[in-house]
C-alpha cells in the first residue's frame, strides 16, 4: 500500500474560501520516501495577519510561485493511487478538494488521520497536536508551520505507528473513504442563515439539545472561526452538530452577560466550563443604568446596576421610557445573579463606551 502524506499552509479567511500558500507532498511505500513535490502557491487571495505571524509566509514571498491550477496535475500524479494521510486529515484534504473543485475536478482520495490513528496506538498521552505529540515519542521537528517541515514530522511519526500496528489491522480499519469527511456544503449553507450582528449562537443535536455556545459582536464571523479549526475535539463537535441557531443580543456587552447565564444553565458538552473564586466588584457609581444600541434601529438595551450589583437587562423602543427612570426600572427583569458577571461588566466598561449611563 502507497501512501502520500501532505501537509498544506493556508491565507486563512472564510470557512472554504481559503487558497493554499505552500504545499508539501511525499510519497511513501511504507519503508521510504519514493517521491516528493514541495512548492509555494500563489494563492492569489489575501493572506490573514495570523497565518503570516504563524507560518512566517507573506504575498511577497508568493509573488511569482506557481499558481495551483500549474501544479495540479503534479498533485494529481503523485498521489494517483495512494491513501492521503495527514495530521488532522480532514483540514488538508478538504483545503486539496476546495481548490480541485475551483478547477472543474472532483477530487477523491481515500483518507488516513494521525490523529485518530494515534489516540488508537498511543493512548493516554496529554496532547495529540504535531509537536506535542512528536515531542512526547521523541521525534526531533524542525520548521513548524511550514508545509514540509511538518510533513517530514507527520512521516516519522507514522512509520512509529505502522510499527505500532503489528497486524496491520488498525491502520486499515482507519483508512476513510475521501468524501466520507466531507461537511464543507452543510458549513456553508449554516454559515449563509447567520447574521453580522452582535449575539449568541447554540450549536444543536438532530433532537435540538445544545451541545456548544459562543457569543461575539459578529455572530457569522465567529461560527466561521470555529468551522476553521481543525482540532480533534472541533472535528467531534462538527460531526454532532446538526444546526445552528442564534440570538441576537444588539451589543457585546449584553452577549457577554447573556453568555454567562445560558452557559450555566445548559453546561454544554462541547464548551469548557471553569470554576473561579469571584472577588466583589465595585463599580466607579454604585447605582447606574447603562444604555447601549439595542437589536433593531430606534431600540435601546438597559443594563441595571443597583447597590454595586447587576440586576438585569431589558430592551426598550420609547423616548420617555429610556429618560423615566421608574419605567426603566420597572422593564428591567431581574435574573439570577451569576458570579462574573459584574466582572464581566466592569471589564467592558474599562476599554469601551455605551452610549448613555444614568446614575441615580
């Protein structure tokens, strides 16, 4: 059995829309290297901040590499007949069959993950990231974050796994049909129902249960963040996941607020939930009404603040509402009192503004 094993850098970007930058490809038969590809691509698409800060490679370096469409018969060749094994094989080969697909190709190839492949041979360790994992069975790395350097960690540690498997059984048992990983049209179609505005988002089971929160001023932005990772432990969320709802909050503040309460009250299974011990907090004014954009034009969101306590928030759409301080209280609904919250506000309010607070 032939197998490739690839690791690819990416621009970043929107979940599916991203281009490769570098790309490296070896062939091995199980006892060596029998042929490799290693190039830079011209992805012809903006590289994000992050990546040039993780990967080191920037759009000068890409200037005249070759764009994908030039290398992709190369691509084709050598992986003609092999099984495509990576680190967290569904990134590189859903980023592969992304860029096949923008030529016309459909791209399939059966799939070898050494992730999955070593939480199976080695069990028990404390990460199954590349260099942890490399660091603790002893593998020297160089160059990580950079196509070959990890495909070069990627081939030593899957020969340590073939040696691992004594009956060859298990690496067989693993082996995944390409389009068996491929969500890419589902997460695109989720992604295009979501909003660009401010609030939370519930990750759902086919029953409707919860199964992860998150929260951000840009509600389609982050879940397009989270389809991007390409951990063990986002890939089990994705492959739960049946839909995605939302609830739009108007702004961050009352998100982070609303965050805190849903997350003590669902304890999803996907969400890292921590315990911390709350010292009091005491705001600059003791009893004070914050005022911020609410979820729709003309509506406003009210934060109640009464003896250095939250109290709770209310939406309202009246002039004389947001001015009569008696009616404000009185919409106000109260809420459990959850233990960071009050931190959790005067955190926001030491970097940002609302736009109105009344003291009283």
């Amino acid at each position: 059995m032939n197998f490739a094993i690839i690791d690819v850098e990416t621009t970043g970007g929107k979940f599916n829309e991203e281009g490769i930058t570098e790309i490296a490809i070896h062939k091995f038969d199980g006892v060596g290297i029998v042929d490799s590809f290693i190039s830079l691509i011209n992805p012809e698409r903006e590289i994000q901040p992050f990546v040039v800060n993780l990967t080191g490679i920037n759009s000068k370096m890409l200037r005249n590499a070759p764009k994908f469409h030039e290398v992709a018969k190369r691509v084709v060749e050598i992986m003609d007949g092999c099984v495509m094994v990576a680190h967290n094989s569904s990134f590189d080969y859903r980023i592969v069959r992304n860029e096949f697909s923008r030529l016309g190709y459909q791209f399939e190839v059966p799939t070898l993950c050494t992730v999955e492949l070593s939480k199976i041979l080695l069990p028990d360790l404390e990460s199954y990231s590349l260099g942890k994992l490399c660091r603790a069975v002893g593998i020297p790395t160089s160059d990580r974050h950079r196509a070959n350097g990890d495909a070069l960690a990627t081939i030593k540690l899957f020969e340590l796994l073939l040696q691992k498997d004594k009956n060859k059984m298990i690496v067989r048992q693993t082996i995944k049909e390409g389009n068996q990983r491929d969500l890419s049209g589902k997460l695109l179609k989720i992604l295009d129902t979501l909003p660009v505005q401010s609030g939370l988002f519930y990750f759902h089971r086919y029953n409707g249960d919860i199964i992860y929160i998150g929260k951000g001023k840009n509600i389609q932005k982050v879940v397009n963040k989270v389809f991007l990772r390409s951990s063990n432990r986002t890939r089990a969320l994705l492959k739960e996941m049946d839909s995605v709802t939302f609830e739009l909050t108007g702004n961050e503040l009352l998100a982070r607020l609303k965050y805190e309460e849903v997350i003590s009250i669902h304890k999803p299974k996907h969400n890292s939930i921590k315990t911390m011990v709350i010292k009091s907090i005491a705001f600059n004014h003791e009893n004070m009404i914050l005022v911020d954009k609410g979820r729709v034009n003309g509506e406003k969101s009210v934060i109640l603040i009464e003896n250095n306590q939250y109290k709770g928030y209310a939406y309202a759409e009246l002039r004389h509402q947001i001015n009569n301080l008696d009616i404000l209280k009185s919409l106000i609904s109260n809420t459990v009192n959850y233990p960071r919250q009050n931190m959790i506000i005067k955190k926001y309010l030491s970097g940002n503004k609302v736009e109105k607070i009344i003291r009283f």
